[in-house]
C-alpha cells in the first residue's frame, strides 16, 4: 500500500514538473517587429536580416546561401519604402562580429573527395519563435541536399554569442556536408565549439589601438543523423572614444547637396538629365545666381506647383524651412558656375547706379479721382495676370482688364518693388502709358532693361523690341528727338524667377545711362484703364468637368464605399480573393506585410477584420491565391505562404522562384501578380538614378516579362523592352496585358499586348542589341498627363456595356482610365477613355470580388509617385448599380474615319453637326531622352458627320489619318443623351497602329435643321416656337404693346442693337413673351458681344407696383466672363441663378460663340443647363428659397421670386446680345 502511494505521488510529480516545463518555457523578446525581414543590405540584393537580439543582429544572403554578417547596432532603413528617399537602401550599422569573407562555404564530400556546393535558396520558416533556413546544396554530378540552418542568440557573461543550428534533411549515405568559415572577432581563442568534426585550419591574433581578438578558420564536418552546432562567442566591442562631432560644413553649397541628397527632390530630378522635371544644371542656366531668384525658387519649393520647375506640378513642401529651401537652390543654381551676387543692385552695368523703387499697387481705382483735364507726373501703369492670355502678350492690355493701376514714378523694379501685391510677382504683365519730356532737340539712345520679355513705344511706333524669357539683359536704341512731349508706352511680362525692369537713357552730352527720372514722365486721367479684382481663370472660363479634365468624382455607374476600416491604412502592392471571400492584401511599407481582410464584402467597413498574417517581405507588389494558396511576389523572388500550423498566421516562406539577375538598384521593382494555366506572369523593371534617368549597364534581365512555373518554378523570359511595367494581368480572354510608364525611350506611357518573343521599345538594357530589333506597338499609348502619368494594374470589367473591356489604374493621374481594344489585321488596337475619379487615392492594384464589386487599392510617395490631394493609401469598392451614363462606349477604326459608339442613344439635334467634334492626330517617337512630346499635331479635318437611326453610332469620315498616329476625339458641342443625361466625359485617344482596309464607316448623312424650326419629333413632344426667326412677333417690351426699336431680328437671330464699341439711342428695354407660363422647358441659343452682360429672366410679373422685370422675376445670367466686371463677383457669371446660387462649374463658350441653354420649370422645381450640362437647380417658394433671396441683393424687393409663373423676358443691359432657336415646351 505504502509502494503503491509513492508510486502514485512520484507520477503527479513527474506530471507536475513536466508541466511546469512545458509551461515555463521562456518566451524569447526580439528587438524588432518584424524580426526577420528581407531587403537590400549594405548594397547586397536578396538579404534576409534577422534581429536575434539588441546585441546581435545576422544577415543571411539569399543567393550565395550562408551567413554575410554578424553585427550590434541594427539597421538604418532608407530608401524610397522606408524613408520616401529615393536612390538609398538599407545598411547596417555598428560593431561587426563576423562578415563572411568571399569564400565558398558549403561543400559536399563523397569519399575522398571534396567539392564546393552550387546553392539554391529554399526559402525559410519561423516557428517558436525561431527562424529556420532551409537551402538546397548540389554537385556537378547531380547529387542533391537539403539543408536547415537556425541561429540564435546566447550570451556568457558580457559576450554575445551565436549558435548556428545545422540540420541535413535529406543525403544518401555517401554524401556529407561541410562547411569552411572564418570565426572573428573572439575574445579568447577558443571561444567556439561545435557538436560536429571540427577541424582548425588556422587561427591568428589581431591587435589593434583599440584592443586583441582572435580569429580562426575552421572546416567542420556535419553530423549525418544529428543535428551539429556551431557556438561562437564574440568580443563584445571596445569601448567607442568620444569625439567631438565635426561640425555642419559652413559652405552653404555643401550643406544644400546634403539636404537634397535626403529630399525627395531625387523623385523627379536628376543634376544632369531632364527626367520628370528639369535637371539642375538646366535651372541654374535659367536663372541667374540672385538673391531673388533665390528667394522666388525657393518659395516654389515650398508651395509646389508649376512654372519655375517646369510644366509638372512639383509637390510641395510645407514642413521644409524657408532657410533650408534657401540652402538647396542655392546649390542648384551653383551648378552652371556662375558667381553668386546677392544683390541685382550691385550690377551697375545694368542699375545705372540707382537703387530699385517701391510702388504701391492700387485695387480701387484712385484715377478716377483725377481731372481729366490735368497731367501728372510718372506714368500710368496698369497690372495684369498672364493667366489663359493667349499668344500675344503684347496684346492683352487690349483684351483684358488689369487688376492693379499705379502711377509710376520711374520704370526701375526690381523683385521687391510690389511688395503689398503678391500676384505682381510672377506670371504677370506691367503696362505703363503717358508722355516723355524733353528739354531740347537732341540724339537719346534710350536703354530697356528687362527680366522677361519688354517693348517700348515711342511717338506710337516701337522702338526697342526685348522680348523673350531671358534674365535681365538690355536692348539699346537711337532715335533723335524734338523738344517736347512724346507719347511713350512700354510693355513687359514677368514669368518667373528674377524680375527687373529698367527704363534708360544717356544723350550726346551725358555719356552715361541714367534712369529716366519722374519729372520727364507726365501722365493724364485718360491713359487709365479701369481696374477689377482678380479672379482665378477656372472661375471665369469653361471647366465643364471630364471635358480636358478630371470628371466630377465616382463614376454614374458605380457607389463607393470603404473596404476597410479607418485604422487600417495599406499602402497596396497586391490584392487578391480567396474562396471564403476574405481578402488578401499585400502592402508597400516598411514592415512587407500581408493582410487577411474578413468581412470585406460586407457593407460596415468598421466591422472588417483585419489581421497581419506575414511580414518582412521586400517591397511585395504582386499577390495571387491559387487554390486558396498564397503566392507573393516580392522585388527579388516569388514566395509562397503556407500555415502549416493552421493557426491563421503564414509559418513558411517557401521560394518558389529568384532566378533573375537583380543588383541593389532601389528602381528594380517585380511587378504583379498574374496566373493563368499553371504559370505565373511578373514584370521587372529596370534600374534607374535619382531622378529618373536610366542606370547604365544594366543588368540584361531587367525590363522583361517573365514566366514562372508553379509546379517547380522554373522560368523564362517572354518578352523584353519594358521600363517601368507597373501592371499586369491577363483580360476575359486570357491575354496577357501590362502596363509600361514614361521615361528614357517610353515617350509616354502606354498599355501593351503581350506577345511571347516581343520587344515594346525601350532600348536601356541593351542598346546595341536591340539596334536592329522592331517595337511592339502599343495597344493605347496613354498621352502623359492628357490621360495618363502612372499607369498600374490593369483589370477587365465584367459589368455593365463595358463587358470585355479592359480597364487601368493610375498612381499619379488617378482613378481608372477605360480601354476599349479592336483587332487590325491580327493585332490589337484601341482607345482609351477616362472613366473615374473620385477615390481616395492614387490606384495601384485592382480586383473583382465574389460580391461583384471592384476592389481598389491605393497608394503615393513624393514626387510623382502619388495622386495630388489624395491619401498615399487606401481601400475602397466600386459597386455596379446600373445607373446608366452618358459616354463613348467604344471607338473603331474605319478605312476612311472613325466610327463612335455610345452607351446612350444622342438626343436628336445633338452631334449633328461637323462642328460638334474635334479631331486631331500626332505621334511619338521613342529616345534616350526622358518621355517626348507630341511630333506632328494637326488637326484633322471632318468631312461629314453619319448618325444611325438608333442614334447610339456616329461615324466621322475624316480626312488625312496616318498609321502609327494617335488620333484624338473630342465631343466638343453640346451632347446629351435621348434620356437627358450630360455626357460624363469629352475625349477619347485612339493609337492608330494600322488603317484597316476595306472596311469603310456606315453613310447616314445628317441633315442641318434651319435655324428657328422645329423638326417633326419636336412638334410631337409639343414644342413651340417661341421666336420665327424673321419677326418679332410673340414679345413685346415690359409694359408695352411692342417691342422697342434696339430688338431687331439679324440673320436670324433676334438682336439687340446696341454695341458696346458704337453706342446709340435706340429704344430697347426689357423684352417678355406674350404668354405667361408655370411649368415648362425653354430651350434657346445666345452668344454675347465683347464685355457683354444679359439675362433670361422669368417668373416675371406685371403689375402696378412694378417698374422692371427683375422686381419679380428671378434670372439666369448672361455674360462675357473674361471681360464684364460682374464676372468678378460670386453668383454673377454665365449660368448663374442671378446673386443667388453659383453655377456647379462654368460650361459658357467663349465671347463669339452661341450658347445652348435649357430652362426647365416644374412644380416649383427649377434646373438651369448650359451647353449640355445641369450647372444649377433649385426649389422656389420654400424656406430656403426665402433665406437666399434674404441674403442677396433682392431682399428689400417684396415682390421678388415670389410667384410660380409669368412672363419670360429677355434683358437689354445695355450690350449687343442675340438669341436664337428660341423654343418652349408645357410639361403638363
């Protein structure tokens, strides 16, 4: 009995102890999270870095299969990925234990004989919070080992050790593996030991001022059955002597390369090259080494935009010091070796010796104030913009209105002369007018000085002609003159950079140049130009969205809504489903994360799960689920995930293919992921420099397309040419696709079919092989920043009229952009279209889910690399609702034009007319520089213009279409669809490879409508002819019997008489129709005079108690928008419901042109449409209405707005207004 309880007690303690073994097993603290991770390192590609511990971090290489370096003190992570820094990659930093020498390491022994191993890297697992590798050793003979190595961290006192855990998994028993290394950096000499044949080769003492370690090189014979370890334990480093930092250099040249350097300036700009903005050494040729200069770039440094940098937006930079910025162009502008003055003064040459003036610039028109019977001293100057002045400058003073005056004392201004006007600093134009005195007949050789362009007028003919964007440089001439007055006008623009303008004169007596003082200008009242204030252009001219520009957001078709919740911020690289519906992210950051997403098709983003499944990976930017397994493509190797555990988090990093040559360049991205029939598909990149242009040599695998098996990875390459693929994927067909971005021989960006041998054009990796090769035309090529900058994924559409199509991301001009492909002679070519905005940021990656949604996935980085004021990252979906939109459905290429197709029928009377359709062609022509313009633009001229009588297909027969040539369509008139819908965007880019033969467009010629008639199917909706176009009948003045003499009817277009350059006393006045009406559509055409104001005004009541029509009848105005002094003022402009509401955008035609305008009144309910497009609706006779009307100019007017019908009336402002196709239709 008592055997039998010590029996017992002795197994509960067996079991007890066991326990506490099992259960107290210490949890091991890496100092990193990730704490394995792949990159670059200290220039090597392919490195796997494993953070064991603060006191040791291991570096293992993923082609040579062995251990690079042991080391403390980390890593300094920089490169685009880590830092936005483009051009660096990771290093280590701090103490080295060991750095593997450039010897072989792994051998196999069969008998007597010894050879070194070929490797191949397996990949790795991490499982107990151990990282295990596992490699592949072979022989020239075909024998085989696999391999597992694990380090660790151990420590033995102050002494950091590492023990290399050795496993051969599989070896037939002739096979034996040994390995050869140098053991550095010993504190002892025999700080080492293994489990295995250890044999010294030799050992040897190293000393140095800081101290003795001892090194040996060793051969060790692994275990065949056991695993063998190798234990080392290291000097724990010396003592590190402080020493005073070497202080900042004082040179401020040195200190702004070394903020560039850390900048993301490298993104776009290179010192020598032009790439996506201009090379340094170009700007400091454009401008001069002045301290304006300086303190002008440097603002644009800092507030970004275009200009000085040139044509791209440069991003800007609000966290940058003015002091720093100052630093940076002050090395940018050292480059062409010019001195630096600091003071445009200090060059007497040009100053004359005298000090700049500062002038005081006026908004409120002081003039007027004057006699206009007196003179002045200085000159009158006026101030204008050069926004949308069009090519003659000298002429804007002519077209426009200046938004500063100023009496000029002297022309002598430099950069600080404006300084209470900040817009007079660029970007703008100085007209000063009056008189020039002279004392006595004499020879004057007058001198202009100017930065920019300048011309001077002298007795009203030009005498000195400096024009030209240039730094201040002075033209001189010779003119004899009368004592007395001589009118003088001179003209000068400013773009950008320095500023100096400079008027002078020297005479026969005085030799020198001398400013011309103020008391030899006068000036009078009269050569005043009246004042408005500024207005930026895209509030005054037609930015009718998706017409030249982005649409007006998320595309009609689609909602949008989040697919993640609001702390998850991904950075996508790669997406894909798997079979439950959960998503699979992959994400471009620091931490080389993939990401399951639970819940995703679901409609509560905040509710999605989301959960880290791997990390560590190098810059992943390709994900693919085959069979519910995960593949990977990180920048040098596709992997694939496994769980072997099965406890949701990714255990086993299995490589399954890094077979292409890589070198540490940052620029050489795999992109991807596409599969099909058991291959993958990816796409390389090639190397690039800071700034754009290409690395040379390149390695000869970059710029391909390759395919890897998924049974046993092996690859090949299948095409060649590309630069920066960004996007691959294969269309509903099973085509292959990519997407290739602009750069040195990629004029601009560009979609491709990808055909296994081809070679698509760019020349960097080889350029002598590829001499003689031909180029793969294009699919699309994607006009830069007309439709295209940063092309990503492409992805076909399974919805809607767009089956079959295909569409692509874009990083930089963001949203979608639609391809439509067509096949010529065996070959695809097509169209591309916008199709949305509207997300949250630039698109990288796509993917359909099960719930039928389109996933997208965001992106940025500086520079370029991101869409402007959107998120650098970002998940939403795209969810069809079948709303239907008004666009081009499709493009197709005829014999003899180009044949249009819509997804909505066009409402009669619209696009009928050659006039209503742009057409033009030009081509690129691939070089070493980086992108290209378009070669040979010209418009093209159409013939005629065939609708079918479905009225969905408009064939343009056009003249003069070219092979290789982009051909360009824009909508240019008013387009509507039969259903009322606006068109959702204007233009369309067909890359015209081929000229089909034999296949001319349909012939369905349409007949002009007369003006001012009705065709029959409007007699049948029940429209009405409101003006005949030959009388004035049906209108009458207010209060009237008929209308006032000014209204006259002129080529059939009822006018009002009364010019604005040749005013008369004709009788006008307000016209109003004879009948009144509540609910209605009026539909006409106006066109204004220069300077023009008018309005259609309706609602308009007569009664007693009122005297005008706009005491009662709210209007829609009518105006030059460009020219009227209205137009600076909100809820003024064409469009406008009158001091009311602003119009959505401004969709007026320029001064000349006619106007298309519906006015639709139903039930209280009011829409105003301008040219095609809905710009302002509204509710009457409502709370709100009543607030508005409170706030605006009407509000002491009781009468106003206030009834729901009347008269509708056409304004005489005092201008030449004209109207046409005047129409209406009761809505009952």
């Amino acid at each position: 009995m008592i055997r039998k309880n010590i029996l017992q007690l002795l197994a509960v303690s067996l079991l007890t102890l066991s326990f506490i073994s099992c259960n107290s097993r210490k949890e091991i603290k890496r100092p990193r999270d990730p704490w394995v991770f792949r990159s670059v390192l200290d220039s090597k590609p392919r490195m796997i870095t494993v953070a064991l511990n603060d006191n040791l971090y291991v570096a293992y290489s993923a082609q040579t299969c062995e251990l690079y370096k042991a080391w403390k003190g980390g890593v300094i992570f920089d490169g685009a990925v880590y830092t936005t820094h483009h051009g660096p990659q990771p290093s280590s930093k701090g103490y080295a234990y060991f750095v593997q020498q450039d010897e072989d390491f792994w051998y196999l022994v069969r008998g007597e004989n010894e050879s070194p191993a070929k490797t191949n890297f397996k990949g790795y697992s991490i499982k107990n919070d151990k990282v295990t590798f596992h490699f592949e050793l072979s022989d020239e003979n075909g024998n085989t080992v696999l391999m597992d190595e694990t380090p660790e961290y151990e420590s033995r006192g102050d002494q950091p050790g590492l023990t290399r855990t050795f496993q051969i998994v599989n070896a037939t028993v002739e096979t034996k593996v040994k390995i050869k290394t140098k053991l550095s950096n010993l504190q002892q000499p025999d700080d080492y030991s293994s489990t295995g044949d250890l044999k010294v080769i030799k050992s040897n003492e190293k000393k140095d001022a800081k101290g003795t370690t001892h090194e040996v090189d060793v051969e060790v014979l692994l275990n065949a059955q056991d695993k063998t370890n190798l234990q080392v334990y290291f000097h724990p480093g010396f003592e590190e002597k402080v020493e005073e930092k070497e202080a900042q250099p004082v040179d401020v040249v040195a200190q702004g390369a070394s903020l560039i350097e850390t900048s993301d300036c490298k993104t776009c700009h290179n010192e020598k090259v032009k790439t996506v903005g201009p090379a340094y050494l170009d700007i400091a040729k454009k401008y001069a080494s002045t301290e304006a200069n300086l303190n002008t770039l440097a603002e644009k440094v800092i507030d970004g935009g275009s200009g000085n940098w040139g044509a791209v937006p440069m991003s800007a930079h609000p966290d940058l010091t003015p002091e720093d910025a100052a630093k940076m162009i002050t090395y940018v502008l050292s480059l062409d070796g010019e001195k630096f003055e600091t003071k445009v003064e200090g060059n007497n040459n040009i100053t004359a010796g005298k000090s700049f003036v500062t002038v005081d610039l006026d908004e409120k028109n002081a003039f007027e104030q004057l006699d206009a019977n007196k003179e002045y001293p200085g000159l009158a100057t006026s101030i204008y913009t050069l926004e949308s002045s069009g090519n003659d400058l000298y002429e804007l003073p002519k077209q426009r209105d200046p938004i500063y005056t100023m009496v000029a004392p002297v022309l002598h201004f430099n950069q600080e002369s404006f300084k209470n006007a900040p817009r007079s600093r660029e970007n703008m134009l100085l007209h000063a007018k009056g008189f020039i005195t002279v004392e006595k007949d004499d020879n004057f050789v007058f001198r202009l000085v100017s930065d920019d362009g300048s011309r001077m007028w002298l007795d009203n003919k030009m005498l000195i002609d400096n024009d030209g964007f240039h730094s201040a440089q002075p033209k001189e001439a010779e003119i004899t003159l009368k004592k007395g007055k001589h009118p003088v006008e001179v003209i000068y623009y400013q773009g950008a950079g320095d500023l100096m303008l400079s008027l002078q004169w020297a005479t026969h007596d005085k030799g020198a140049f001398t400013v011309i003082e103020e008391n030899n200008f006068v000036h009078t009242k009269s050569h005043f130009k009246r004042s408005i204030p500024y207005v930026s252009m895209d509030k005054l001219v037609k930015n009718v969205p998706g017409d030249k520009r982005d649409e007006a957001g998320l595309h009609p078709s689609f909602k949008l809504e989040q697919a993640r919740p609001s702390t998850f911020e991904p950075k996508v690289g790669g997406m894909d489903f798997l079979s439950d519906s959960s998503l699979i992210v992959c994400t471009w950051d620091s931490t080389g994360p993939v990401y399951k997403l639970e819940g995703v098709t679901r409609h509560d983003p905040e509710k999605i799960k989301v959960t880290r499944i791997a990390s560590g990976l190098a810059e992943p930017l390709g994900v693919k689920v085959v069979n519910d397994t995960l593949y990977v493509l990180q920048k040098q190797e596709l992997t694939r995930l496994l769980d072997t555990d099965r406890d949701g988090i990714i255990d086993e990093y299995q490589t399954v293919c890094d077979g292409w040559k890589v070198s540490a360049n940052f620029h050489e991205f795999a992109f991807g992921l596409a599969y099909k029939d058991g291959y993958f598909y990816a796409a390389l990149a090639t190397a690039i420099n800071p700034g754009g242009a290409s690395t040379q040599p390149q390695i000869p695998d970059r710029g391909k397309v390759i395919k890897i098996s998924k049974k046993d990875g092996s690859f090949e390459f299948i095409a060649s040419g590309l630069r920066t693929p960004n996007g691959i994927n294969v269309d509903v067909a099973g085509e292959l696709f990519v997407t290739d971005n602009q750069g040195d021989w990629v004029p601009s960006s560009k979609l491709l079919h990808i055909i296994p041998g081809a070679w698509y054009g760019s020349r960097s990796v080889d350029p002598e092989g590829t001499a003689t090769l031909k180029e793969k035309l294009p699919v699309v090529w994607l006009p830069q920043d007309d439709i295209g900058n940063s092309p990503s994924q492409p992805v076909p559409i399974n919805v809607g009229p767009y089956k079959g199509q295909m569409l692509h991301g874009e990083v930089t001009h963001g949203g979608f952009k639609r391809v439509f492909m067509e096949k010529v002679n065996g070959d695809y070519q097509g169209v591309v279209f916008r199709f949305t905005q509207g997300l949250e940021g630039g698109v990288n990656r796509a993917v359909w889910g099960s719930d039928g949604a389109l996933y997208a996935g965001m992106i940025g980085n500086p520079g370029n690399w991101s869409h402007a004021g959107g998120k650098w990252f970002g998940l939403q979906k795209m969810i069809w609702t079948g709303n239907p939109t008004f666009e081009m459905l499709a493009v197709r290429a005829k014999t003899n034009g180009m044949e249009i197709e819509m997804t909505e029928p066009i409402a009669d009377g619209d696009g009928n007319a050659i006039e209503d359709y742009e057409v033009k062609q030009w081509y690129y022509k691939p070089t070493a520089d980086y992108g290209g313009p378009k070669l040979d633009e010209r418009k093209l001229a159409v013939k005629s213009v065939n609708v079918s009588a479905d009225r969905k297909k408009v064939f343009l027969a056009i003249d003069g279409m070219q092979p290789n040539h982009i051909v360009y369509i824009r909508l240019k008139g008013v387009f509507k669809s039969k259903a009322n819908l606006s068109l959702w965007a204007t233009e369309a880019w067909y890359t015209l490879n081929q000229i089909p033969q034999h296949t001319p467009g349909f012939t369905s010629p349409q007949v002009k409508i007369a003006a001012n008639t009705l065709t029959e199917a409007e007699v049948k909706e029940g429209w009405k002819l409101l003006f005949d176009g030959k009388t004035t009948a049906g209108w009458r003045s207010y209060k009237r019997e008929k209308t006032g003499s000014a209204w006259v009817v002129r080529d059939g277009a009822l006018t009002l008489n009364k010019p604005f350059n040749a005013p008369n006393n004709l009788e006008g006045g307000d016209i109003i129709t004879v009948d009144e009406y509540e609910n209605y559509e009026l539909a006409l055409e106006w066109k204004i005079e220069k300077c023009g104001n008018s309005g259609i005004i309706f609602n308009v009541v007569e009664a007693n108690e009122y005297n005008a029509v706009w005491q009662t009848g709210p209007e829609m105005q009518i105006l030059d928008n460009l020219c009227h002094p209205d137009a600076r003022i909100e809820k003024h402009r064409a469009g406008d419901l009158y001091d009311l509401i602003e119009s959505n955008f401004v969709a007026v035609n320029p001064v000349g042109e006619w106007n298309r305008i519906r006015l639709i009144a139903n039930r209280g309910k009011y829409e105003f449409w301008l040219n095609g497009h809905r710009v302002v609706s509204f509710e009457m006779n409502t709370q709100a209405w009543n607030d508005l009307v409170s706030k605006s100019k009407f509000k002491d007017m009781p009468g106003f707005g206030k009834s729901r019908k009347g008269h509708i009336a056409l304004q005489d402002h005092g201008n030449q207004v004209w109207f046409r196709n005047v129409k209406i239709k009761v809505i009952k």
